[in-house]
C-alpha cells in the first residue's frame, strides 16, 4: 500500500491563487515555475529561437508596411462630453463611453452599454456615472467636481451625449 507523504489538496487556481485572474478572459496561471518545465535539446531551442525572431522580424515589417488605422470620425457638432478630476476622467462620445481612473481604463461601445447612471452626492462635490451592461455588471467612476454648480452642467450635457447615440431598444 502506497501513501503520499504532504498534503492531498490540489494547488489554488483562479481568484484565489491570482489576483488578475478574470473567469472567461485569461487562464488561470500554472503553478509550474521556469525551472521546473521541461529542458529542451540545445540543438531544438536553438532552432526554435531562430524561428521566432524570423517570425518577430516578419511581424514588424508588416506593421511598419500597414497603414496605421485612423479613428472613427466624429459626426460634425456631435455631442461629446468630458467630466475629469486628478484621477479619473470621464468621456462619452459618438464612439460610446470611456472610463479611466489612474493607470485603469476600459471603454464601452453604445451596443455593448445596458444603461448609464448618475449620481450625486447629497455633501461634497463628488459626481458619479454608473455605466451598466447587459450581463449585470455595472462599472462606476467618480468624479470630484470644482463646484456643486457643475453638477447640473454636466448632466444636461451628458443626457445630450445619451439622447443622441444611445438607443434603449437595441437589443
């Protein structure tokens, strides 16, 4: 009879093992470092690094070779609205919504946006837009205004950016 010395439990993957891991979107990370894998003949990875950087080289030709694609134009006297703070910024155009904050940002086309809240705070200047999207999710970004007098400001200017691009049937 056979009995493994150490603990049976398998390794943590996912969320708990890897704060970066997103389900649906990357793999979980293998717990197998560098030095553990495999080593491969001197002969075979000399030859697989040469294909590679061939493979790189080719790469770049054709990017330099391809025209660099050029933004959506904007519809002329197209509303567009920009809310921003030393930390985050806020920006909802013709192309859909934008959030940053710090080094973070994600962008939101119209079809892929359920619905889109704001928010007030009843003491401070803190403005926040609440950007939902079809699978119940829902991404808030707040924002510090210079007064309490932008609030309304901005919101005229945002329900015109909404009235215009989004549309609450496309489903």
């Amino acid at each position: 009879m056979e009995q493994r010395i150490g603990s049976s439990s398998q390794p943590l993957e996912g969320a708990g093992f890897d704060p970066a891991f997103i389900p649906g979107l990357t793999s979980p990370a293998s717990g197998r470092t560098k030095d553990e894998e495999p080593e491969k003949e001197p002969e075979v990875a000399e030859a697989e690094s040469a294909e590679d950087a061939e493979e790189t080289a080719e790469a770049e030709v054709a990017e330099e070779a391809a025209p660099e694609p050029e933004e959506d134009a904007a519809p002329e006297g197209g509303p567009v609205f920009e809310a921003s703070d030393r930390r985050a910024k806020l920006v909802a155009d013709h192309r859909g919504v934008r959030l940053s904050l710090d080094d973070q940002e994600c962008e939101f086309r119209w079809d892929e946006i359920g619905a889109v809240e704001t928010e007030t705070a009843r003491f401070g200047k803190r403005y926040t837009v609440t950007v939902h999207t079809p699978d119940r999710r829902w991404y808030p970004i707040e924002i510090e205004a210079p007064a309490r007098s932008r609030f309304t400001e901005w919101d005229s200017q945002l329900d015109a950016v909404l009235d215009a691009y989004f549309e609450e049937d496309a489903e």
